[in-house]
C-alpha cells in the first residue's frame, strides 16, 4: 500500500474520548482537529499563529494556496486553506509564496497585440500544453485555455478566461514550461479594459458636465439647507424602478 | 454535504411563496419600505450599537467623552509598544518622502498619486500588498455617470439619507463629485468593468439609492480594482518601495509637531524599524477583527483599527467611530463559510428576504443598519428566524437568490456572482436553486479619524485616507461608496501629501513624546492596564495550546 510519508506517523497520543477529532498531517507532523474546519482554523487550532498564508479568510486574496495528498492515491489536490474543509489523513501544507516573473511595462505604451504579450514574457511560447495549471487552479479555472487563447492572439477571451484569478500561484509552482501565469493574465485583462473594450462614453461626458460646474450651485445649495427641507427632497426623489430600461429618464430633469 | 433535511423542508416554504413573489417583482410592486420614523425607531430597538453596554465613554485623549463600542475603547485605553524612554532615536532605517501605512485599495491609490507628484514613497503594509478589505469587496463602486438620470446631486442626497443626515458635508460633495473621475482613472488604469458592446457600463441598484448608479466587475469588484492598482504600483517599482508584513506601531513626530515618520515592526523577524517621512498617509482601514459584541466580520485578517489607535495618541480626534456596520447578509451555514459576505448585488439584483414561514418580511433594498436591524428584530421579538443547525441558540433568514435566474433567465446566478456561485457549489450548494442563509455579520468601520477633504488632519503631515477615517459616511454607509471612498480620498491624501513633502525642506528631530504624554494621561485618568495597543493580529489560538505553551510570551495577541 502506498503511504504518502514514509515517516512513522502513528505513534499514540491520549486525547480525550473526542470523536469529533481527525488527525492531519501539517508539513508531515500529525495534529488532531475537529472535523468541521477548514484547513486555515485547523493550523489555528493546531496552535500555529498565522501571519504567512492568511489574508481576506474569504476566498478571494490567494494567501493560502495549499497542496494536499490523501493516502492511497497518487493524486495532487489543491485548494485554498480558508475555503477547504480538512480530511482526515490528508497531508498538506500552504505555498504562501512562489516566486514568479513579472514584467515591468507602462500600460500607455503597449500595443493591443500578442506581440506585446511574448515580449514582456518570452517564456509563453513554451507552453508544451501539459494542462497542469488547469488541473491545479483551486478556482478551477481554465489556465491552459487562457495561455494558448494569448498565443492564438485573442487576448480578451484571456481577460475573460482568467477572470475570477486569485492570483495565488499554484499554477506557477506546478508549470514544467516556467510560466508566471497569473501576471502574464493579468497584462492580458489590462490590456483588455484599457485597449480592447470600447471606453465608456457617457462616463467622459458626465466628467466634462461636471468640469463646467453645473453641480456646484444645487450643490452648494443641499450643503447648506435646513434639515427637514433635507428630509423632504430625500423622501420625495424619484426612484428608478428595480426593472426599469437603462434609458429610463427622470420626470424632474432639473439637476441632471 | 449541502443543507441538512431540516433545512431542505423549510426550503419547501420559501419554494411555495417564491412565484408570487417572482410575479409582483416583475410587476413593479415592491415590499413597502419603512418610513424614516420607522427606520429610527427600528435601529433604536435592534440595532447592534443601541444595545446597553455596548458603549464605553473615553477617559483619555482628543475626543475624551466621546463614547465609542467596549473593544475598541479597550484599544484605546492601552499602552503603546514603544516605551518613549528606550527607544533608539538615533539610527533611522529607511528614508522616504511618503509614507504610506496600509496596502489597500486607499494605500495604493495614494501611493501613486503621491509618486506623481514626484516623491519617493514606501507602501508599509502588515500583510502582503493587497491582503485588505478592499480586495474583498464585492458589489460595486458608486459614480453617477448617466447624466440622462442621474447626478452628482440625487448621489448627495442618497448619501445623506443613508447616514441618517449626519454626514461632513463637505467631503459627501468632494465623493459625488470626485466619483465620475475615479471611474475613468480606473477605465484607463485598465479595470474591466461590465459593459454593454458599445461600451456603455453597467450599472445596478444598492440599497437606499434613487438610480442604478453601481458600476462592477462582476462579483469581484473590489479584488479587481486592487490588483489592478497593485499591478500599476509594481510598475513603477522605482519610487515605490512596498514592506509587506511590517505594520505601522506608532507614529513618528519633529519637534514642531509635524508628523515624519512611524515605527514599524516586522512581523516575522520581531524587529522594530524606523522610518523618517516628509510626510504619512494613514490608510490601514477598518477593524472588524475586534469582533464588537462578539459578533462574526467579514473583514480580513488584519483588520484591527491600528491606524485609528495611533493616528489618535498622536492627537487626531476621531468621529462617527461609535456607529459600527453590520452587513445584513453574511453566510452562517454551513459553518465553514460563517461570516461570510454575500454582497449586497444578490439583494440589488432582486432577491428578496424570507424568513421561516417562506414570508418576505423586509424591502430587501433599506440601508443595511436598517436591514440588519430588521432581521435580528425577526430572528428575536417576532421569532421567525431559521434554526442554524448545529448551532444552538444561532438563527438566520433566507436571501432567496433563485428568484434571480426567474427574473432575468437561467444561468444569471452563476454568470453575475462566479466567486460565491463556486464557494456554495464547493460545499454541495446550488445557489441558483437553493437560498442562502445568512445573518448580520461585522461589515466596516462608518466612523475614524477625522480629516478635510484633502486628506489633511489636525496634525502637520499626517493625511487620511479610506475606511480608518471618518465623516463622510455618518453613521451608516452606503453600498458601493466604500470603494468610490477608498479610492477618491486615496487619491486626493496622496496628493495632498506628495506636495506637502515636496514643500517640506527639513524634517527636525523625530521623537515619541506623544506617546510619553498619552502614557501620563492614561497615569492620571486612573487607568491601569497591561494591554498594549494597536492590537495587530486578532487572536484565534487555542487556548488548550496556549496553556502548553510554558515558556512563551504573548505581548497583547502577538506571540
């Protein structure tokens, strides 16, 4: 049978008659913890005080990549230790860290191309197109997809792709081509919202309006009015109804 | 995994409601929402804040008198870990123009601005560049940018309405009309906003605003707009220098009185380093790990008011701080995922609130004190909540996002909220078929340090930005402005600041006499203590572990 240590990780310890209790194996030393954690309380509970490997606890900031194996099976799971509820048995430990490259560009500079892609990072065109990133993205995202979409040149379906990133790196530790993933996805989604999806029209004319001071007065006015007269205009402004179209327009046009 | 049966046949009840629920949406007939008589009276008798003995009088400093909740009074009334007569004046570590303390979304924005105005800037931040609340937030950013329904004016008075009319005037006016502009900064920055194909943004309701007026990217608002600035600030790697995991203890003050500097301490080497600045942003953000009343957050990890607590024992009074926010929707079940945001948008995008019997008993778009308020009244007085299981005593309400996908299609659940729709998948949950349950859960800091709308304080040099201050949002914020708030003041403060240290020809001799004089002050008001101030890191050791530990030593929460 295939363990995954060979280190002998059975000695008994007494604990208490706690049924609620699994052990896991943190960097191979085994801790028991209650059943119902996820992986980042169990080191706490395990009595490790977090300061690498722990950011939103939510899901989100990619501080606690974490890599896992069961016994049994070959098999390399990953998750982020906020999210990941412990197994009993599992072996884990977190990445709070993987080195990666990231190019150092001016955004105003670049052209909206693939070309700009493979010259701030050479290495895309090394992807052998293994799928490793893909099956190691705790988001499930699919990496491999988004770097060849880049190679083929469609740098917003790259944008699109690796969109929910959280930038945490396991694809990067697992690459056998040395792709920093997640920065080359990053320039990808820049590129996109600066260069490839059209600006946002009535946004420069809502700036322009505002350049001509046409809020001050009416402004100034609400700053300086007495609280009920305050009450009043807030209880009486039109609502935009929930289903309305997006070219719904006020009745009172006065302070738009 | 997935709900357990007792949760799926009190489902059945919200199943039975939902189509009429669906068919008077669709009709454009909303549950009626409270009046503003209704709404004091509904946050006096359940808001969290109104609880007695929620609140505790300061006995020290600028704002002494001024009552603010238990644990963050107990932060206050501490000593500094600095002791004034030990500490080494004399060998600086670092030298900088800018000084910014705190790696958010505020951080970052003034750090950029600062570098624009052509200083040398250090980002000192106490996790990695980006571990903030920023890069949490979900629902949107606020900006009236339709000029055909909207303006800066109807974003005024929704601000005011939400903060119950108590708002600084002036810096509301400073955001609403800041905000166009810092959408655009974003667009050129490279934000990928949702859009229409010919560019036009979307744009959603929050609760408590008269137009949709939210701008996002998808539910993942606020982590795409701080990679982005974090990205930018790598970019210009040359004038900014980012200490990652090297919080801000106290600040650093000349003999004139102006701030120049801080004293950080790097969390893992357990050194302390000074840094001599022309001039300080304070931009740590908020302090939900202080878990006020005990309640869960939905804050990340270092979010422990540390900004506030040195920010004031140097002088700067603070206003607003008594009111803390309690986002009406975080997740209690399963207990994995507990105290997590599920963003306002859910709610934006229609879903109404039931409670046990499968009954909406709230407009699902009031302001969220008086959200918040209205489930804990139903989960108490009314006693409609839903069982938490596992959970003894705990209860919750059900956000129904399944009407979404009746509402706008199949599919929308999953396409509009990817981040949440994965974490519920990942716990056996379909939450474009099933609700969620959820209960009021630690959201953000309304009040802070108080600044002008330049980012300026009451001390020279010291500049605020983002959640640690307070005044625009009075004492309830509204969706979507913490975003525009982070990165409006964020923006001006770094401004602000680059110029004042560009002006700045020298900086006199540092020292911590504040802190000698807050020491005597805390002597003389008869208090006390060995607590030591900021708090740092929130403590979730296990106290079995704690009392193994024979030869260890804890200096507050720090080990």
């Amino acid at each position: 049978m295939a363990a995954v240590e060979v280190l002998r990780t059975d000695i008994p310890l007494n604990i208490e008659e706690r049924t609620d209790l699994v052990p896991i194996f943190i960097l191979g030393k085994r801790y028991y913890v209650p059943s119902t954690l996820t992986i980042q309380k169990a080191f706490e509970y395990a009595g490790y005080q977090l300061i690498r490997g722990c950011g939103c606890r939510g899901g989100i900031c990619g501080a606690c990549a974490t890599v896992y194996r069961m016994p049994e099976s070959p098999k390399i799971n990953v998750g982020l230790a906020c999210q990941t509820v412990v197994q009993p048995n599992m072996h884990l430990t977190m990445i709070p860290f993987f080195p990666a490259n990231r190019a150092i560009y001016n955004l105003e500079e670049l052209e909206a191309n693939s070309k700009t892609l493979l010259k701030l990072y050479p290495e895309l065109a090394k992807c052998m197109g293994c799928n490793t990133c893909t099956k190691s993205c705790p988001m499930e995202l699919p990496v491999m997809e988004y770097i060849s979409a880049l190679l083929r040149g469609d740098i917003e379906q790259a944008a699109e792709l690796s969109f929910p990133c959280v930038m945490c790196g396991i694809c990067t530790s697992r690459c056998p081509a040395e792709l920093g993933q997640y920065n080359i996805a990053i320039l990808a989604r820049r590129i996109t919202g600066r260069f490839i999806k059209p600006r946002a029209q009535h946004l420069q004319d809502m700036i322009a309006r505002i350049e001509t001071d046409r809020y001050e007065e009416p402004l100034n006015k609400l700053m300086s009015t007495d609280l009920e007269t305050l009450r009043k205009l807030y209880v009486d402004r039109q609502m935009e109804p929930h289903t309305a179209d997006e070219m719904w327009q006020p009745d009172d046009k006065r302070f738009l | 995994m997935g709900y357990t049966p007792e949760l799926m046949d009190l489902i059945k009840r919200v199943e039975k409601t939902r189509p009429e629920r669906v068919a008077r949406k669709k009709a454009g007939q909303e549950f009626p929402a409270l009046t503003l008589d209704e709404r004091k009276e509904r946050l006096e008798k359940y808001h969290p804040d109104y609880r007695a003995g929620a609140l505790r009088e300061l006995r020290v400093g600028p704002s002494k008198g001024y009552d603010v909740a238990q644990e963050f009074a107990d932060q206050f009334e501490a000593r500094s870990r600095v002791d004034p007569d030990k500490i080494d004046l004399t060998e600086i570590h670092y030298e900088t123009d800018v000084l910014v303390i705190g790696g958010g979304g505020a951080g970052t924005a003034a750090a950029l601005l600062a570098q624009e105005q052509g200083c040398r800037v250090i980002i000192a931040t106490k996790l990695r560049h980006g571990d903030a609340n920023t890069m949490m937030a979900e629902g949107g950013i606020q900006a009236a940018t339709k000029g055909w329904k909207d303006s800066p004016y109807y974003h005024y008075l929704d601000v005011l309405g939400g903060g119950h009319f108590e708002n600084d005037p002036n810096l509301v006016k400073t955001m609403v009309t800041e905000a166009p502009k810092v959408i655009g900064w974003l667009e050129r920055l490279g934000c990928m906003f949702n859009k229409w194909p010919d560019g036009k943004m979307f744009t959603l309701h929050g609760a408590g605003t008269c137009r949709k007026r939210m701008h996002y990217a998808g539910d993942m608002t606020g982590a795409e707009i701080m990679r982005t600035l974090r990205d930018e600030c790598r970019n210009r790697i040359k004038d900014i220098g980012v200490l990652e995991f090297s919080p801000a203890v106290e600040l650093l003050v000349d003999e004139k009185g102006v701030c120049s500097g801080a004293v950080l301490y790097n969390l893992e080497t357990e050194e302390y380093f000074l840094v001599k600045a022309k001039a300080v942003v304070m931009a740590t953000g908020g302090s939900g790990r202080l878990h006020m009343q005990g309640f869960m957050t939905t804050n990340h990890y270092g979010a422990t008011g540390d900004g506030v607590i040195i920010g004031y024992r140097m002088g700067v009074g603070v206003r607003f701080l008594h009111a803390t926010q309690y986002h009406p929707t975080g997740a209690v079940f399963p207990e994995q995922a507990e105290g997590l945001l599920i963003t306002e948008k859910v709610r934006g995008a229609g879903a109404n609130l039931v409670n046990s019997d499968g009954n909406q008993f709230v407009f699902e778009r009031e302001p969220r004190d008086i959200e918040s308020s209205s489930i804990i009244r139903e989960c108490t007085k009314i006693g409609k909540g839903v069982p938490v299981p596992g959970q003894a005593g705990k209860f919750g309400v059900w956000l129904d996002s399944p009407m979404i996908d009746l509402l706008e299609g199949p599919g929308t659940v999953e396409r509009e909220f990817p981040a949440k729709f994965i974490l519920y998948k990942r716990y056996g949950i379909d939450i474009g078929k099933l609700p969620m349950l959820i209960y009021p859960t630690l959201h953000y800091q309304n009040g802070g340090l108080a600044y002008e709308s330049d980012g300026s304080t009451t001390v020279a040099g010291f500049f605020v930005a983002g959640e640690v201050g307070g005044g625009v949002h009075g004492a309830n914020r509204l969706m979507g402005n913490s975003l525009l708030d982070i990165t409006v003041f964020g923006r001006l403060a770094g401004r602000t600041a680059g110029k004042f240290a560009k002006e700045r020809t020298e900086v006199g001799k540092i020292g911590v006499e504040h802190v000698r004089r807050y020491h005597r002050e805390l002597e003389e008001a008869g208090i006390e203590t060995d607590r030591v101030s900021p708090m740092v890191l929130p403590d979730y050791g296990n106290p079995e572990v704690k009392k193994r530990q024979w030869t260890t030593t804890y200096v507050g929460t720090v080990r």
